[in-house]
C-alpha cells in the first residue's frame, strides 16, 4: 500500500489502526500453569457455582476481549460440564470494538461450543454503549449452545442463571 493510500485508510478508520477488518484473537497460549489456570485481571471463577464472573474496567477493547476468550476456551478445555457466565459491564468507561471484530469473535464462540452443553451469559449493562455491544452478541449467537441475555438488574440475572444474589457479587 503507498503511503498516500495508507494515509487515507488511516484517516477513514482511526490514527490507532492501520489494518482493515477485524484482528484475528490471537491462538490459545498455555494458560496453565500446573494445573492451576492464569485468571485474568477482574475474573472470578465460582467453581462451586459453574460460574465466571467478569467485570471489566476502563475501555473494553479488542485486547482485553481476547483475554477473557482465551481464559474461558481454556476452563472450557478443564471442565466437562458448563460453565455459565456473569458479564458486569457497568465499570467500564468506553468500548472500543467494531462489528467486524465482535462478529468474528462470536463466530469463534458458536464453533468452539458446537455439540456442547448450553450455557448462559449474563451482561449486566449500564450504558447504551455496552447494550448495543451486548445486544450485537447475542444476536450473532442465537441459536446455537450460548444462550445469551441482558440485564438492567443483577439480582434478575441471578434468577436466570440459578445462582443467589449474592454469588454474582465480589467479595
């Protein structure tokens, strides 16, 4: 690409960017260590429960996305039986994904849980932004083992992911 071209592309999608389309998340790194898995920054996982809660900070980018994929396709890889999922968007300060990443990351969802147990995720959403983002993966993971919802309440979450209120809170 000369560099008048990739000038106009930069300024049609962003000064941070200088690719087109989706980044791909990277492969699975090990993320064992022993047997012990690396819990991401802002995870809890209730392994009592079957549940991951998650509560991110900040700006949600494609970066810190891929984490938590990575970290859930590697307790997927552990655990025989489903493991549900509590999304709490609510402390974050912006999200910075674009279609084409969030489709290709709910692509990859729906593939690495075909012919699997269903499993619920709950996105606690606070803000238009996170109900769009939350909304847009549902949608793209319809019909398929990821039965997703969203939720101006957590206590309502609770209900729906068969835990107690106060399993969805951390301590």
């Amino acid at each position: 690409m000369t560099e008048p071209t990739r000038l106009a592309v930069q300024a049609a999608i962003g000064p941070k960017s200088n690719r087109i389309g989706p980044r791909r998340p990277p492969t699975l790194k090990s993320l064992e260590a022993g047997n012990a898995l690396k819990v991401p920054a802002h995870v809890l996982f209730r392994k009592g429960q079957s549940l991951i809660l998650w509560k991110p900070r900040g700006i949600l980018d494609e970066a810190t996305v891929n984490e938590i994929v990575e970290f859930i396709d590697a307790v997927e890889k552990k655990n025989k039986e489903p493991i549900n999922r509590f999304v709490d968007l609510s402390a974050l300060d912006a999200v910075d994904l674009n279609f084409g990443f969030v489709f290709y990351v709910a692509l990859g969802r729906r593939l690495s849980v075909k012919n699997k147990p269903a499993v619920k995720s709950a996105f606690y959403v606070t803000s238009p932004a996170t109900a769009h983002y939350a909304r847009l993966h549902a949608m793209l993971t319809n019909y398929s083992p990821l039965e997703v919802s969203l939720f101006a309440d957590p206590a309502v979450a609770a209900k729906w992911l068969c835990v107690p209120d106060h399993a969805l809170r951390r301590h």
